[in-house]
C-alpha cells in the first residue's frame, strides 16, 4: 500500500463495540517491509496489506474527492447504506461505520501533519475522468484504491460493484473456483470502445473478461508510446467494466511471452498491476519471471483481487514430464490463486503429457487450482480438456490472443465429438406450448455450440412430467410456475429449493450415480435472480437490519423473495396480503391495519409480488415512505423498490415509486438474471444478464 495515511490512533477514535477485522486485515507492524534488490527497483513505497474488512466490519470509508465532486460522496453513502459527512483534515477524523469525504487539497495539505493510522480506515480516491484528465500519482499511490467514474447511466451499478469488491462482499471468484468449467474471452482490441457493441455477444460463453493492457494503443499526436499510459489504461477499463457484469482479468504481457509490454524494467509491471488492484479488478495476471519481490508485494497487497500467475513457453522445447514443470507450478503457487502455465507444442502426445502433469498436480491436495493449456494447433485438444480458466476467442475480436486458441462453441463441441458432453433433452415445462423464452433458450444453445435439444411441453395430466422425467435422455427442466419442492418426482432438492417450499428448475447433479441420491436436483434460481436484482446498485450490507414491507397474494408468491432478502441479512420483514406458516415464516410480520403503517420505521426495501389485478396496492405504500430526502447526516434513505407482478397491470407501480425517490426494478430484471442462473444450472454455462437483457427487449422474451 501507499504511505501510511495515519499511524494507529493512540486512543481509538472508532466505537468501542467495533469488531475486530476478522483475522483478514493485516496489521501494519506485522508486515515485513521488503528489502531493495538489485534486480528490482522496489517501489518507492512503504509496505503495508490493503486492509481487508469482513463484511459486517465497522470501517469508515475515507472518499477523497475533487472540486465540485462532492456529490460522489453521497453516492458512495447511498450505495453502501450508510451515513455521510464531510471533514477539512484528517486530524478530525472521527472513526465508526461511516462514509467521510475529503476534498483532495485538504487531504493533501493535512497529510503534511497528520501522524495517525487506523487499519479500519479504507482510503478511496474518487476521480471523475470527463474531462480527459488524470489523478495525481502521488495522491493515488496514498490511497488503498481508487474509483474513476464519469457520469454515465452505468455510474452507480459501476461504484457498487467496486465497493462490493473491495470491502469483500461480493467474491466472484469464490463461485467460479467451484464452477465444474470455467472460461474467460481473451480480448484482443486496441481500444475498448470498438468492443462494445459486440460485447454482450462476445461474453457468451465466459465467466470473465481479459482485458490485454499490452495491446492497447493510445491515441498519439506524436509518435506512438511504447506503452499505454495508466491514464489511457484507467479509462479504458472504466468503460469495459461500465458494459459487462463479468469480473474482469487484467493482463500485462510481456514480449517474450507474446505480448507488447517490454522487460527492461519489472517495476512498470509491478505500477500497473498495483494500480489495477487499486482500481478494484478482479483478476490480476502476474507473470512469473517478474522479480520474486515484485510478486510478492502484488500478493501481500492483492486485497479482495485474485492473482493468476501466468507463464508462458514457447520454445517448443517445453517438456510437461520434466522437473521443471513441476518447479515452475511450485514457484507459481507461492504468490498465485491460480497457476497459469502455457507452452507451444507440435505434437499430439504432448496434449497426453499435459494431462499426466494436471492429474501430478491434483494428487498434490489443496493448493491453487491450475490452468494449463498448450499453444499451437496440436495444442488444441488441451483447451478441450482444460476446465479452469480456459482462455477462448471469438469471431468478431480482430485477433485471436495466441495460436490455437478456440471458441468456447468449439470446445463444447469437441467435447461432444470425445463423449464428454452427451446430447441432452432439456425442457420448459409449464402451462404453455412453445414461448419466446425458450425460443431464447434455443438460440443459447446454439450460440454455446452445446448438442441439446430443448422443447417445451405442457405440465398436462398427473404424471405427465414423471414420464418426460424418467426418460435416459431426459437432462434438465425449468418449471413455470414452479413445483412444490415436495413434489413426489423430484427427490433431491437444494437447501434454497427446500426453504422456499419451491423448485422452478430440475438441474443435473455433478455427482456421478451410484453416489448421487438421485440423477437430479430440484433448484430455486428465482432467489438469485431477486439477489441479483436488489445487489446491482446497493452492496449487499446496505440492506443489514435494516426494515423490509412484502405484498403477495399468497405465500409461495413471496417465498423466493423473503429467501433473498434473508440473505442479505436484512432486519424486520413485515408482510401485506399473506399470512406465512412455511419454512420462512418465523420473524415475519404481518401487517394488521393502517395503524401497522405508522408504526413501522422507514422501510429500505419494498417488494410487492401481487397479482396483476391487485398491482395497484402497493402504490399508497411507496408514496408514504417515499424518499424523504436523501442526505445525511442524519438520515440514510436509499430505497429500493422491486416489482415481481408480472402481465397486465393495475396502476403503475413502477412509475408511482420511481416519482417518489425509489430506485424501482421491474420483473423483467429479475426474470433476466433468474434466466443467467438457469442456464448455469442447466447447462453449466455462463451467458451474461446483459446479453440476455439485449436479446429479450422489452417486454422480457
Ligand atoms: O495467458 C493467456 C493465455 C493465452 O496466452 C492463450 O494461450 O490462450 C492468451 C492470453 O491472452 C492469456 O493472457
């Protein structure tokens, strides 16, 4: 990290029943400063770990801001949930779960005196890059992280995601680290902008996004730089994250190992992986002939960022049976939660040696997981066979990032080819024939390159969907409405599928029979899609105690939704138009009459899941705790409205809660992150919301 801000107060400004950081922040002291080399210019820096909140700490969130910004400081309170203030030094500076701004002068002019410290003070520059310009190096090199924003349409859901990141709430990689496979698109562009309008596309099939730093080319009006400047690289990785919601892979690949970035000199490595950790990336790419120092300050200092090592052969001498392939992981696994090895072949054979050194590693135990493929056209059969971190292609990038790179339709389809991924029957199940969902489902499958056929059928008579179920092709369903998850022919379902009384999808289980209880799960994804949904602009701790009003006609209606908010810790739920006596209903509390109204505290969440007929009810509701105000100190009155009620409606909820202050979600959203869940679930594959958002239009499919 950068110079300390402040030293450890002597006498703690922060609350006394402040938690401890969970074990996961590193105490100053306790930090081994790093010892120049003569190989590697250290940083000029002094060393400290970027603190690492839990996610129910008490941190104060320093925001430093510029002129004019103040307003960020606001959004950055809204977002997290929290109350706000402003101070002029950091002498000042009281601690506690609060946001703090700071303007960028006062807190360069208070560095000059202040003296202190406090491992639960996380340091975020804010800089708003509209006008083409740069933070401050030295200022930036001060902070934990950094946040570059323009006023977009994209800004809050871009600040959220960031702040998920780096106070730990939101781990992309603890999903994908379980995933059975898992790919990232290795983007090629020299500019970001030429990708996106074919982004949602390109991402089909990914779990993340590549973004190759070395082969960037920044506008020059002299001669072109041999590098893109952080300035350049920040804003472009602004903009990618602005238009997808996968994590994203930020690489810097040198010239020996087929990149452009040149290696005379680790420390510019080491200042733009650093800088990308600051900027809250998920995925940094470290290669392994960078200075041990240098890769080990970029772990100490990874925060909430995962670090693949990367390491690249192409001598075509490379020997996967050698000792030096398993030195080479052993040294990766030091600094890495991934270990990326990479070599040009010319022979079949040594696709087999690949996989004999995978299963070497496997048998090693718990460690970091591998991804290694081969390069080259006899390569290929490894990027079938590998399941971690597969790097792909696409069609529309204007390069392919190394030879033999495949996509991911190609792989699942050379997958098919070795029995590896069996044709399946997959089903929409419901009281419909044929719909425009799964006519999507359809062009999915298609676009993935996956064997499946899909169909939709009716759920007709008893025992009709026994029978579709039974069949040895049968390979998957999703239930419209969703069944029971009682139900008599589905006999394994999810701890979720159970709470919420309600199984909406029929998912494969990974575990081989006989082991497996059954060959099929019964799954919810209707709570993840709500999850999703509620998460988008407010970090998941936003909705911590805090209060919550569900309207349904029913129970089950609701039940999914009461799953989601209970995940996110949310405090009272009071309930309108039901009465729960599920798995759920302990805690729930029923509104009575409109003296319930009154007695309620300010509300953070309102869900309303009514039938169409009865959509009006809620519109009184959102009016009366409609934002009173969104400044702080003292209050805190982020709201957020969500709006499960599907088909024709009576009133305008949406538009009567958007007029009051509310930040509203329609059940188009909700149903578009359910689909990205279902199609995980069924068929093991990632297709982002935003690709599924642009296939749908409006209304949904
Ligand atoms: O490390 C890798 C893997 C890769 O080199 C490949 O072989 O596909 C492509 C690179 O973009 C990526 O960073």
């Amino acid at each position: 990290m950068a110079t300390p801000l402040l030293d450890d107060p002597p006498v703690p400004a922060l609350k006394a029943q402040d938690p401890p950081q969970n074990g996961t922040a590193v105490p100053v002291s306790n930090v081994t400063p790093i010892p120049s080399t003569t190989v590697f210019p250290a940083p000029k820096e002094t060393v400290t770990a970027v603190p690492v909140p839990s996610h129910s700490a008490a941190v104060t969130v320093l925001i430093v801001y510029g002129a004019n910004q103040e307003h960020i400081v606001q959004l950055v309170a809204e977002v997290l949930g929290k109350p706000w203030t402003t101070e002029t030094s950091l002498e000042t500076l009281e601690g506690g779960d609060a946001v703090v701004g700071i303007l960028e002068r006062d807190l360069s002019r208070s560095l000059q005196t202040a003296k202190r410290k406090r491992s639960s003070l996380i340091v975020v520059n804010t800089y708003c890059v509209e006008n083409g310009s740069a933070p401050d190096d030295t200022l930036t090199e001060r902070c934990d992280y950094e946040f570059l924003y323009s006023r977009s349409p994209f800004l809050r859901r871009d600040l959220s995601r960031f702040l998920s990141l780096i106070l730990g709430q939101t781990r992309p990689h603890d999903d994908l680290r379980t995933k059975t496979r898992t790919n990232f698109i290795s983007t090629t562009f020299p500019d970001v902008h030429a990708a996106l309008p074919n982004l949602d596309i390109l991402s089909v099939g990914s779990d993340a996004v590549e973004i190759r730093v070395d082969l960037l080319v920044e506008p020059a009006v002299g001669p072109a730089a041999p590098v893109p400047s952080l300035k350049y690289v920040g804003q472009q990785l602004m903009l990618l994250r602005q238009h997808t919601e996968l994590p994203i892979i930020f690489t810097v690949r040198c010239t020996r190992e087929n990149g452009k970035f040149p290696m005379d000199d680790p420390a510019l490595f080491y200042k733009y992986l650093r800088r990308a950790i600051q900027w809250g990336v998920e995925y940094i790419d470290v290669e392994l002939w960078l200075p041990e120092e240098i890769r080990r300050q970029l772990a100490e200092k990874k925060g909430h960022s995962v670090i693949l090592s990367a390491f690249h052969d192409f001598s075509g001498t490379w020997k996967w049976t050698s000792e030096e392939a398993q030195r080479i992981f052993t040294e990766s696994a030091k600094y890495a939660d991934i270990v990326k090895m990479i070599a040009m072949v010319h022979t079949i054979e040594e696709n087999y040696e690949l996989e004999y050194f995978r299963s070497t590693i496997k048998s090693r135990g718990p460690g970091p997981l591998l991804s290694a493929v081969n390069m080259g056209q006899m390569g290929q059969l490894s990027r079938a066979l590998n399941t971690v971190f597969s790097p792909i292609t696409h069609p529309l990038l204007p390069m392919i990032a190394a030879p033999g790179q495949l996509t991911a339709a190609e792989i699942n389809e050379a997958l098919h080819i070795m029995g590896q991924l069996p044709k399946r029957d997959l089903y929409a199940i419901g009281s419909f024939r044929s719909t425009p969902h799964s006519m999507f489902m359809e062009k999915c499958l298609n676009e993935l390159g996956l064997p499946h056929h899909f169909s939709s059928i009716d759920r007709g008579p008893k025992g009709s969907v026994e029978s579709v179920i039974m069949q040895p092709q049968f390979g998957g369903a999703y239930v419209n409405p969703p069944v029971a998850s009682t139900t008599s022919y589905i006999p394994a379902v999810s701890d979720a599928a159970r709470a919420i009384g309600l199984v909406d999808t029929i998912a494969m289980t990974s575990t081989p029979e006989p082991l497996a209880k059954s060959r099929f799960i019964g799954e919810n994804a209707a709570w993840k899609g709500i999850r999703a949904t509620l998460t988008r602009e407010y970090v998941p701790s936003a909705y911590q105690n805090r209060a919550a009003i569900i309207l349904a006609g029913s129970e089950a209606d609701a039940s999914a939704a009461i799953f989601a908010l209970r995940s996110l810790n949310v405090g009272a739920i009071y309930t309108v138009g039901f009465k729960a006596s599920g798995p759920l209903a302990a805690g729930l509390e029923p509104f009575t009459s409109i003296q319930s109204v009154k007695l309620v505290e300010q509300p953070f969440v309102i869900v309303s899941a009514l039938p169409p007929e009865k959509s009006l009810l809620v519109q009184p509701l959102l009016r009366h705790y409609g934002a009173n105000g969104r400044s702080s100190p003292p209050s805190t009155c982020g709201k957020v409205y969500l709006d499960l009620t599907s088909g024709p409606r009576k009133g305008d909820p949406l538009g009567v809660a958007t007029g009051a202050g509310w930040t509203a979600y329609g059940f188009e959203d909700v149903t578009a992150w359910t689909t990205v869940e279902t199609l995980r679930l069924l068929v093991g594959q990632n297709v982002p919301f935003d690709f599924v958002r642009m296939a749908s239009g409006r209304p949904l499919f």
